[in-house]
C-alpha cells in the first residue's frame, strides 16, 4: 500500500554507521527528516549531504533530527562522510541507514516491492531513491518530496516547508505560497470570522474564503 501524508511512519528497526534503532525512538518528541539517496559516492548525493551538514544549526533550532538513507552499508556510509565534510567544510553528524536489503526503501514506497540490488549494481538501479520526508513528532508524514536523478535538492526549501508546517501544526492555519517565516498566515475555513479574529486578532479579509491573520507567535 502507497505512504502518504498523515500516514503513520513504520517504525522499522534500521543499521546505521551511529548504531542500530527503531525509527519511532529515534524521532522521540522532534521532527524529523528523512532523506535517501541512490547509492554512496555519487556526485550529487555527496553535494546534497554536505547541504544537509552545514545546516546543522538550522536544524537543531527547529528540535529537528536528520536521517541519511542510502543502499550501502555502515563501513561505506562512514568513508563516504569524509569525502563529505571534505567538500562542505562541516562535519556530517546525522545517520545514515544502511539500507542494502530495501527494506526501508520499500516501506516508505521508494521502489517496487519486486526491486532487488543485483551484483554490481549502479546508482541507476536504486534511481528512485530520491525523495525527502518530513516526519512530525506524533510520527505522522507531514511531506513528502521526490526528485529525479539529474536534480539536486533545494534544501533551503525543505527548510521553508519544514518552518510551515511546525507554524501551522494541529493549529487550524495554512501557509500561502512562497510563504516565509514572519509572513502573514492564512486563517482556516473551519473558523468562522468571529472565532478568527478572538484566536488571532485583527483579519485582512482579501475575499470571503481568503482571510489572513498576522503570524502568530
């Protein structure tokens, strides 16, 4: 069955170069991100880590944990990471699973549940192992991006949509688009303007149906 947004994340037992886990311990009271790659030294892959690693500070300023997910295994992962901190000048603190058997690549409906790693294999045979999860901590899927081979990710994005959905999470608001942090929110439906304006004051009513309010603190 496919995984979609506001399906619970399978709480898999993994292997990674920091240790083995179960994923819903790992994640605890944050949010999480899951990130997979095709195959361990790859060109882009290694620029999309090194990303992910000189934003170490963004991350923890939104309780928010990291997680690698790549086919090789720990002893690669551990190698990889220093052509990694190499190229991005920060070190590669987060996890990556060693996902060699698909199990998790699968679960989360990455590849078919046919897909198998044949001997010597290339990236091209884990190409759709490409996609972000953002993971909220009631281990809900809150996102979920998928990219092709030839595009790097923009993690300034996945940061942007990560602000969005903690601003507007179990609070009946929703973000316009190119929404920023300190930007002014949209106020849900299911208020009615009276309740809206009680909840979050003053209201720029642009039409009946598109009310915003100013980003609450």
């Amino acid at each position: 069955m496919a995984l979609r947004i506001n399906d619970t994340l399978p709480n898999l037992h993994v292997v990674t170069d920091q240790g083995d886990f179960d994923l819903h311990n790992w994640i605890g009271d944050s949010w999480a991100v899951l990130f997979s790659h095709p195959k361990d030294f790859t060109p882009v892959c290694t620029t999309e880590f090194g990303a992910v690693a000189q934003l170490s500070a963004e991350w923890a300023k939104r309780g928010t944990k990291v997680l690698g997910i790549s086919v090789d295994g720990v002893e690669e992962h551990k190698a990889w990471k220093g052509d990694i901190e190499k190229t991005a000048g920060a070190p590669a603190g987060f996890p990556i699973v060693a996902d060699g058997d698909l199990t998790l690549s699968k679960a989360l409906d990455m590849l078919p549940a046919d897909a198998y790693l044949p001997d010597g294999r290339t990236p091209a045979h884990s190409a759709t192992v490409r996609s972000v999860f953002i993971v909220s901590p009631d281990k809900k899927v809150q996102l979920m991006m998928t990219y092709p081979m030839s595009v790097g990710r923009n993690f300034a994005e996945v940061l942007r949509a990560l602000d969005g959905l903690q601003r507007t999470y179990q609070q009946p608001l929703a973000t316009p688009a190119n929404w920023e942090v300190g930007q002014d929110v949209i106020v849900a439906l299911s208020l009615k303007d009276d309740e809206a304006r009680e909840k979050y004051g003053d209201l720029d009513i642009k039409l009946p149906y598109l009310r915003f309010a100013k980003n609450p603190g």
